[in-house]
C-alpha cells in the first residue's frame, strides 16, 4: 500500500511536469541593476527633477497652479451638496486613500459596483488613470469623481458657478492662467488639480537604496526584494510607481479543478476592462497603507493579497516565511510626501 | 485498484494547489493597449522619428557618420589579420547574427563560453548590450568584440593605424568628427559604428498592427499574440523591441524533483550575471531568423525554445497547438530594415 503510494505518485509527478521556483538572495548592485531593467527609478527629491519627469506643453507644472489645485483639491463646493472634495476618498495623510472597501460619495453613497478608491499618492507616476485604466491622464481622470452621481455629483457648468462666488478664485485663476479668455473654467479646474497631484509624490528608504545606499534596508528587506524579482511580482510591479502601467489579467490563473474565475467573492460585479477581467496593475508605493486591497476592496490583510497575488498570478505557492519577507520589503515602500516647496 | 489510484490523484492535486492559466482569445483594440502598457511600440519609420528615439547629445546621429561606421562595420582591417569585420557575425542580410551556436572570430577561433552573437538588427532599441548587460549603449559595447582575442583580436592602436593608411578615412572622420584635435581615434571608430547600427532597425507586419491596422494580422496570429501575453511572456519581453531590457534569472524554475539548474546542456559554462543565471532578456524581433536560440545557441528549434521559456520561466505547459499559435505571431516579428535615406 504504501509502496504503491510512492509509486502512485512519483508516476503522477512526472507526468504533471510541474515546475517550482528556486529563490535566491541576490547582493545590492544585482538588485539595483535589475530594479533598474524594469524600469524602477528613485521619485525626484527637487521641484525641477519633477518637472523634468511629469511636465506637459499642455498643462505646465508651476508653483502658483500647485498652491490652487490644492485648495481645489480640499473643496467641497466643488460637490452637488457641498459636502465632499476630492480629499474625502484620497486623505493624502492616510496613504492617500480612504481605507474603506467602496469608495463613499454624496449622500452617503457607495460606489455601485463597489470600486475601490485607488491612492493619490504618486498616482502622476502611472501611465494611466482608474483600475481599468480608462483615463490616460490626471486631468482626464478628475473628471470622473467631479460628475460622477456616486461621487461628488456636479456638472461642469455648476462647478464653475459654485467657484464664481468665490473671490479667491475669480482672481487666482486669472493669475495663473492669464492667456484664458475664460480663466475659471472647468478645464482649468481639472488642470489645477492635476498639478497638484503631480507634486504628490513619496519617498521613502527604497529610493535611497535604489541611489545606492546598501545600509538602508535591512538584510531581511534585502531578502524580500529578491524574492519580490524571483517570485515575478517585478515584471508588471515595474518602473517608477512600481504598478501603475501595465494592463494584466487578474486572476492570470485558476486552481486546477476549480471553476471560479475570481479568488475572491465578486462583489460589485466590476470586471475590469471589456468585463475581461483586465486590470491595470496598481502600484505599490505605500501599499502598506492603503489597505483593503483589489479593485473591490474585499481583502485587508497585505500578506493574504501576496500570497493570492502569488498563487493567481505567478503560480507559485509561497511559504509563510517567503510572504513575511515579501512584506518586509514592502514596507520599504512606506514614504513621506516630497517637500517641491510649493508655498 | 482503478478507484484507489483516482482517490490518490485527487488527494494530491487537491495538496499540491496546482494553478493553471486559462487562455482566451483578446479583440484588437484590447491587444494593441495591453502591448502599449509594456512599451511595446512600433519602429519609426522616418530619419526624424528615429532621431527623436535615439539620438544623444554625446554621439548624435548625422546620415555622413551613419555612412562612415556602415563602412566600419564591414572593415576587415579592423581586425588582426585583416579576416573579420563586424558584419561576420552580424550579417544584415541574415537577421542580423550568423546563425551558429557560438560565434567564430579570427583564426576561425570560436568563442571560449560557447556565446551565441545576438542580432545586430534593433540591438540599438535595448536598454543594454551583452547577453549580460555589461555593456549600457552601443558605443561601448563596440570595444568588446574589436580588442576580444576571440573576435577582431585588434587593439586600440592597431585600428587607428591601419585606417590611417586609407586615405578615405583621412577624409571621412575629418568631415564628420571636425572639432576633434584626433578625428581618427578608437573612440571615434566606435561611435560610428554605433550610429551606423542605431539606423538598423526593421519594421513588420506587427508594427502596422500597432499602428492600427487590424487587417495585417490573420486570426491566428492575434490569437498567437493573446497567448504570448496571457502565458507571460509579454511580462519580460516588452518595450520597442518586445525584450532587450530586462534582466531575468534563467531558468527560473526548476522542475519538482529535479536537480538540474539548466533546462539544456551548459557548454562553455556562461552562467550569466554574477554566475547568477541572470540574462538581459533577448529581443523577439526577428526571432525566427536567428536560430539557434539562448546564450550558448543550444536549442536549434523556435517551437522547442518556446516550450522551454514557458515551462522554466512562466510555469505553464503549453499545448502543441498552443506553442504554433505563439510560433504564428513571432513570424509576424519578421521584419525588412527600415531605409532611413542614409545614402
């Protein structure tokens, strides 16, 4: 019986032709060079390296539009009832999120399909905006929260009125876009907002030791991000933001056997691009502290989400040990905001 | 006995956690974001577009320095015994590498690691040279194989000198390099040559199909394309050249039960990086001209190499049909050098 076991098995695993990882710790200028391949750079301590990676003809990043996107940023009035601004579901101070599952607009709504709120924070980073990537730019996607009837709920046209009565406003935007015949306008109010989203952006140890410092992370840390690279979770994690850019399938793979499409409950019934189940993927810049996580926001912990990300998207089951040190590395991504002296 | 050995299957799947891909098949418009998403873009098609792409304030781009390193490239007196140019082991002509396992330089001397010579064509879209990223632009990577006593065996000296015994390159490196006190220098041999080989690129079906063109592809190879993203391999081979820039353990699975390192013989014991097994990622465009395949050219077979990279590096086993599929949509990678109107 026991024999037949054995052979049972040794029969069956050749025939499986199953293929597992073999991790490895990698030294500080291998895990740097291979950051680097993937495009992962440190975020730009000074105003004018800002401006060097995030500025546009279209909408220039100056001082001046920074100070009143962030007041727009802060403003109720911009909301139906005068109730939310942008700063409700994005608490730049809290990682940037609102720490809810769905995100909660006017009246107390929740987002009918359950949407997460992503982070603001170095959101200008990603080369597309929204979980399924709909906007390709900041001052697209403001759009969507200003007129959505489960966010803040305000037409364009009330927007602008809203802000007329307001004098700091008729002469502030005059200021800082003195070529408009009609300074305060709803795209305006966009582009504000947009560039005073661009100077939020957060460093932290990580992009001390992407600059070349070794002692900065921890040797466990150090062990975390070899196993980040190796476990695969670099390859669409990658450049800047580390997330941000790439369209993947979610979930990649299913449990052999299993007819589910999802590891998790489908709440909202939001599937992502085309209802393919394509999302963009998010970043990980201070992902410690935006929990809960997914699209959908259905679950809290960070160390369940590596290990699903893991098992769903790379096919490979990790040992609790190998999620400890995944973490441990992604705290390393907890940063501050970057002080561009903006006042 | 028949029920004991479906109970003992169940049994160890049910352990195992085994997770399978589940392929579809992906519309246009979805492909064409998914590549943007990795940087895949087309090749541009002008002198301008190239330039925009290319171009350094170190070593610009001119059509006469383009013409002066083509004739470089194939300047046998560039080597020691006047028998090898660039052009042996990168033949234009021939997908831009010379099709043998390991590359052969002087003396018929074959190189000592068994390296296979990657393709010259589109090497200037990679983030690095070398199949261990020694080497971050062209320029420099110039000097490996013209001093290599494998290769061109020649030294610095040596090369000035025997061009300076022909009057046309008097001429010539006066013309295009005038404000250097010694326009005949090594160092000027090698940025030739590298401008000469950032005008190498090709373009192919696939790039009109970027560009929009839903037509240039059969539906056999968009659905070849659907599954080169959804087995992974999009993860790794990406940007402009669909690889050349990341730096990726190989093999970075092993097979369970299995104590080999290498999914293939180890000639000539090139381990990569560090001896890591880390490799730059090779470029995809043109693959199916530039058999054989892998660092050390020891898989002749495309279909093979793509089984191999999808087991060792994505963990998915690929069905035959599947593998032609993928087969399918690399053939339309198969590209003409684009005629930038250098003469």
């Amino acid at each position: 019986m026991r024999y037949m076991l054995i052979i049972f098995v040794v029969v069956f695993l050749s025939a499986k032709d199953i293929y597992v990882m073999h991790f490895e710790k990698y030294n500080e200028p291998l895990l740097r060079d291979i950051a680097t391949s993937y495009g992962i750079e440190p975020v730009p301590e000074s105003f004018e390296d800002l401006k060097k990676l995030l500025d546009s003809k279209e909408n220039p990043i100056t001082k001046t539009k920074a100070r009143l996107g962030r007041r727009l940023f802060f403003e109720t009035k911009l909301s139906k009832d005068d109730t939310v601004s942008c700063g409700n579901c994005h608490m730049i101070a809290e990682g940037g999120d609102d720490n809810k599952p769905a995100a909660v607009g006017i009246e107390g709504k929740k987002n009918p399909h359950h949407i997460n709120a992503p982070t603001v924070l170095n959101a200008a980073l990603q080369s597309s905006q929204f979980w399924d990537a709909r906007a390709k730019t900041l001052e697209d996607q403001a759009k969507g929260p200003l007129t959505s009837p489960f966010e803040m709920s305000i037409s364009p046209k009330e927007a602008v009125k809203n802000l007329q009565k307001i004098e700091y406003y008729e002469t502030k935007f005059k200021e800082v876009f003195p070529k408009d015949s009609k300074p305060l306008s709803f795209k305006n109010i966009r582009y504000a907002i947009a560039v005073f989203e661009k100077t939020l952006l957060t460093r932290s140890r990580f992009d001390k030791f992407l600059e070349g410092d070794d002692r900065v992370l921890s040797k466990k840390e150090k062990e975390g991000f070899s196993l980040f690279i190796q476990a695969g979770c670099i390859r669409c994690h990658n450049s800047i933001a580390l997330g941000g850019n790439v369209l993947a399938r979610f979930p990649l793979r299913k449990k052999l056997g299993s007819n589910y499409q999802i590891p998790f409950e489908n709440i909202g019934d939001f599937l992502g691009r085309d209802k393919k189940y394509i999302f963009k993927t998010p970043i990980l810049r201070n992902i410690t502290k935006t929990a809960p996580y997914f699209h959908n926001g259905s679950v809290k912990e960070l160390k369940k989400t590596i290990d699903i990300m893991a098992r769903y998207q790379s096919g490979v089951i990790l040992t609790t040990k190998e999620i400890n040190l995944i973490y441990d590395f992604l705290k390393t991504l907890e940063g501050k905001l970057v002080n561009y002296h903006i006042d």
